[in-house]
C-alpha cells in the first residue's frame, strides 16, 4: 500500500518518536534480494518499526507490496568523478519514486552533482514534480541549514556525518550527537537521527539530543558485518581456547 497520499503533517504524526530501520546489503551479499529485503522491511514493521529506509527502485517496489509504513527511498549509484552517491540526480529520485518511496532522501552535501545539477534543482524536482517529502543527508550543522532553511527539505538527517572530508572530525567511531543537538536547536525542521547508532541507549541519547526520529541500520540487518566482527575476534583467539561449540 503506497501511502504518499499524506501529508506532510499526517506523516510527521506517523514516524515522531519512532525508529526507521534502514533495510540494506552489501553488494554480493546473498541477502541483498528484493525478496529477502522485503522480508527484513516486513520484520522491522511487525516489530513496532514506524519507517523502512531501502535501497534502490528494485527493492523499493518488493518492499512497498511488503510494508504499510513509510519508505525513505534513496538510491545508491556510483558516477565517475563524483562523490555524491545517494541519489545524486532527478532521474535517481524519479525512479525511487515510481517505485513508491513516500520520501525521497538526497545527499545534501555541498559536493558537485553530475549533470551540472544542483542540489536544489533535484529537492524541487522531487518536492514540486514528484509530489513527495523530501529528507537532506548532511553531514555538517551549514549543510543542515542550507537544506533545512534555505532550500526547504522536510527533514534533515545526519546520514553523512563522519563520511565527508567536510565532517572529518573524530567521530566516526559513534554516533554524532553533538550534530544532532545543534540541528535540533537550529532548525525547524524535524531532525533524523542516523549515523552508528548501534544500542539502544544510543537511540535514548539521540531523542534526548532533540531528534524527531532515528535511524537505525547495521546494527539490525547489517548481518555481513556483525558476522564479521565476531569471525575476526575468533580469528584472534589464542591457539590455546579449547574446542567447545554451541
């Protein structure tokens, strides 16, 4: 059921105070189908989740059959020369949205697009043309106020803090609190929470920061790399751990 007929209101009613679980693979993995993806979007839901956050037109047209809440599109393309990578053009939004995202999340850095498109030819693309609500990736607090002041996004989020030379701070160890404080305090516009949340009580510290809502991804279907983690600790292990199995 594709619900962007709300509206902005009725879909900030929707998701404030709630978790969005980001429903994604790495490339290769066998867990990045349409199918098996729709599955975890379908689990996030049946669990309480207010919002999935998918990947590519593909799985977001498997996982709009699957899910009755929210579906933050983005999709994830890699273009020669450039750095920006979600949904970096008009044609990237028109396609997540013929599949049936309700609200198109773009990389609002203040990095060139390909095309010569502009950030805010896209955000009007999608807002004015596409019909529907709109959420910024930055990674600093001047992204967040372009996006969320000049240009207009209905929500800001902190996807790209730590991923950007312009937010190169330190902190890409955990979450970037301070970020969603300072936005949280600056802008109207509701902010989202995303960026190594890993715990619950990171998720607690985030809506005590003044988020609106949060996003929570590897931590719940990352599954590639939490079997990683643990394999490169049993990797380690001294020769002399003994041979017990569960």
């Amino acid at each position: 059921m594709n619900i962007t007929s709300l509206s902005i209101e009725e879909l900030k009613s929707q998701i404030q105070g709630g978790v969005i679980v980001s429903c994604q693979a790495i490339a290769g993995s066998p867990l990045s189908s349409p199918e098996i993806i729709a599955a975890f979007a379908a689990t996030a839901e049946l669990n309480g989740a207010v919002g999935v956050r998918i990947d590519t037109p593909e799985h977001i047209s498997r996982v709009r059959k699957a899910v009755s809440v929210p579906i933050f599109g983005i999709y994830k393309m890699t273009v020669p020369g450039f750095e920006v990578y979600i949904t970096p053009n008009r044609e990237s939004a028109r396609e997540i949205s013929d599949a049936g995202a309700d609200v198109i999340a773009l990389d609002a850095t203040a990095r060139a697009r390909p095309e010569g498109e502009s950030l805010r030819s896209i955000h009007d693309f999608a807002k004015n043309v596409l019909k529907r609500a709109t959420m910024a990736d930055v990674s600093t607090l001047d992204e967040g106020i372009a996006a969320g002041e000049e240009i207009g996004f209905d929500f800001v989020s902190t996807t790209l803090s730590g991923y950007t030379a312009a937010s190169s701070n330190g902190s890409v160890s955990g979450p970037d609190f301070d970020l969603i404080e300072k936005l949280s305090k600056r802008l109207a516009s509701p902010i989202i929470a995303e960026g190594r949340l890993r715990t619950p009580e990171d998720v607690r510290r985030a809506f005590n920061c003044g988020a609106f809502a949060v996003v929570v991804g590897t931590a719940i279907t990352g599954i590639d790399l939490l079997v990683r983690e643990f394999v490169q600790v049993g990797q380690n292990r001294p020769d002399t751990v003994g041979t017990f199995s569960n």
